[in-house]
C-alpha cells in the first residue's frame, strides 16, 4: 500500500497521573496505559517539575497530597497551561461534585475509590469533541469558592475583572471573613465581586482583616450571590417583557380578539378573580391576560412566575421524570392574601391565575380545566402552537 493509502494514526491523549501513594499511582498509569500516554508524578513539585517540562492534555490528581495539595495543582495549572484538563480525586462524594462532574468539561470530580473502568469512559467522553474545547482557563470564581467551602484551606482570592476593577476575598475555614473591592466593604463587596462578568483571580496566603468583616460561610454567600443575581437580571428583563408584552397585545387581529373573548368569558366565571395571563414558558412573554386593577400589570409578575414553572420541571426530572412522578397538571402558591395557580398549556405555556383567600381553589381548578382545549384552540390560531 503506498503512503497516500496508509491511515493516519490518531495521537493519544497524554495524561499526568499525580498520587502520593505509589501504589495507586503505578496501578492507574499501567490501565490507563494501554489506551492514553500516561505518566506519573507523587507530590505537587514533581508534577510541576514535570509539566513544566512535558504539557500534557490532562492531569488527574489527588486532592490531598503532601505540602502543597491538588487546589494548589490546580491553580498552577489554570495559570501556566490554561488549556489543559484536570480532574480532581476527593474522597467527598457531594452532590455539588457530582453535578459538576456533569456539566464541567474542563474540570471534574471523581470519588475514591477510583473505578478505573468509569475513569476511562469519563476520559474517553472528555476528549470525544474536536479541539477539546472546555480547558482549566474557563474555571470560574464561583467553582474556586465551592471547592474551598468542602476543604480546610485559608488564603486570599484576589480578582480583577475585564475592565480592571479589583477586589479580594479572605477564606478561613469553610467561612468568607472579609470582602473589599477599590469602594465597597464587607457584604456589599462581596456581592459586588461576584456579580463581575470573567476576569482573573489569583490566590495568597490568608491574612486576618478588620476591614470588611463578613465571617458567612461559603455556601450560603455563594447561594445569596447567586439570588441577588438572578433579581438583578430579572429586573432588567422585565422592562423588555412588558415592551415585548404591549407591543403584541397592539397587533390586535381576529384571532387575537377570539382570544380575548374567551378570557373574558373565563373570568366571569371565576369567583374572587384578581388577574389572569397566558405565558410563554420559555421567554416568560404574555399572550394575553388581564386583571381586575387597570394599574397591576400581571404579565410582569408572570414572567418571573415563568421561573418557577421551569424550576419545577427540573425538580422532577430529578425525581425521575413522568415515568416516576406524572406530569405536572398546575403549580399552587398560597400567601395569607391570595391563591396563584399556575396550570400547564401543553409544552410551551401555563395560564396563570390569582384569586383572593375567599375563593375556592378546588372549584378554580375545574374552570381551569374545562377552558384548556379553547385556550389551546385560540393559541393554535394565533400560531402559539
């Protein structure tokens, strides 16, 4: 066969094996051996030595190592060969590591003791997409903190974001002790920091402050970041919403009039009706809708409530999905003043309704239901569907 014939044969992945237990080390190359080009190193500085010297694509290693530990590997690496792969060996089998050994590509979590066999199809999946695309560079700053809140290391997180704003983050034991930024103390630092889009982040041994004490623990900072985020974003999505929501409710048209008369015709039937709407699940946009009060604009309210809709979706795919648990026929929120009921329409929209505590939500529940094949109707001819 002439070379214009011959196959071109594939490059292995080279992998650094990193285990101060010797045993295990030399186990792990001589399996992983017979399909990667794997290499062994016992200690944070023979790792670095090596890698220093020998990139490699992937570098699995033990979380707890002598002297300097795997986070201190970790960091190494994140700076020095921003496209290589890591993932981490910890005897912490949390649910946090698990579901981010299920969306990370560029750094995972597995649990002692090693399943070389689940090893080999983890390596096989990362580097199954051309380029090996999810490199240590895209590690972010809320990965770093969560991995510090399930292992007893003390230092300093320094951050600069994109546009040069700095800030820094001191951690002792499993607790955020103090924030600052250039203007902002404590709290307000903290939640400034994490709300910075990207950047860098360096680490330094700890020290103590008494500028900016906050003294919380990681997990529930990181949780509170994350509300208050996720409030900022809705807030700015909303005015887009209710634009989006008034520009189509002008479009008018027979069908959206046949729309409208059905929504009329249902709230008459409802005792103690206070607002209505038909959302977009996915965008959180009314179809149409309307209250009781000319100055409550429900279709904001909705969009929010369109979160909870598809957070409870997520919930039950945890559960086991429809096979386990059903399918989700409405959502009910009680407060000491009202009823909200959210009943899915199809896979794409839920009407939403508010009645006030003196309703009856059983006898709501049955309207509902008996307008659903019209409200299904209506949005087929408005194109919804």
């Amino acid at each position: 066969m002439g070379e214009m014939g011959k196959k071109k044969k594939r490059k292995k992945p080279e992998v650094l094996i990193v285990d101060d237990e010797v045993n295990i080390t030399l186990s792990m190359v001589e399996f992983l051996g017979k399909k990667l080009d794997c290499y062994g190193a016992y200690s944070y500085e023979e790792a670095v030595s090596f890698l220093s010297k020998h990139p490699v694509d992937l570098v699995i290693s033990d979380i707890k190592l002598p002297g300097r530990d795997g986070f201190d590997l970790l960091m190494w690496i994140r700076k020095n060969l921003p496209r290589t792969r890591v993932i981490l060996i910890t005897a912490y089998g949390s649910p946090t590591f698990k579901e981010k050994a299920k969306r990370k590509g560029a750094l995972l979590y597995i649990e002692k003791p090693v399943d070389l066999n689940q090893l080999i199809r983890i390596i096989g999946k990362m580097f199954e997409k051309k380029g090996f695309e999810a490199a240590i560079s895209d590690l972010e700053l809320v990965d770093i903190l969560q991995f510090l809140s399930f292992y007893d290391r003390d230092l300093i997180v320094h951050v600069e974001n994109h546009i040069g704003q700095r800030g820094e983050i001191g951690i002792k034991n499993g607790k955020v002790m103090w924030a600052k930024t250039e203007d902002l103390r404590g709290m307000d630092a903290f939640m400034e920091i994490m709300r910075w889009e990207g950047g860098d982040f360096t680490t330094d041994d700890y020290k103590d402050s008494e500028d900016g004490k906050i003294e919380e623990s990681i997990m529930y900072l990181i949780l509170e970041a994350s509300r208050v985020k996720d409030e900022d974003l809705n807030l700015n999505s909303v005015e887009i919403v209710i634009e989006e929501n008034n520009n189509r409710k002008n479009k008018g048209g027979k069908e959206m009039a046949a729309l409208n008369e059905i929504l009329e015709k249902f709230k008459s039937e409802i005792p103690e009706f206070l607002s209505t709407d038909i959302i977009r699940i996915e965008e959180g946009l009314s179809v149409g809708g309307g209250s009781i009060d000319p100055n409550f604009d429900a279709s904001a309210a909705s969009a929010l409530y369109s979160e909870v809709v598809k957070a409870n979706k997520k919930a039950l795919e945890l559960l086991g999905g429809a096979d386990n648990v059903g399918e989700t026929e409405d959502i009910l929120v009680s407060t000491d003043k009202i009823y909200v009921l959210m009943r899915m329409l199809g896979e794409k929209h839920f009407q939403g309704l508010a009645i006030t505590r003196k309703g009856n939500v059983g006898l709501a529940r049955v309207i509902m239901k008996k307008y659903e094949p019209l409200f299904l109707e209506a949005l087929k001819e408005l194109g919804e569907l």
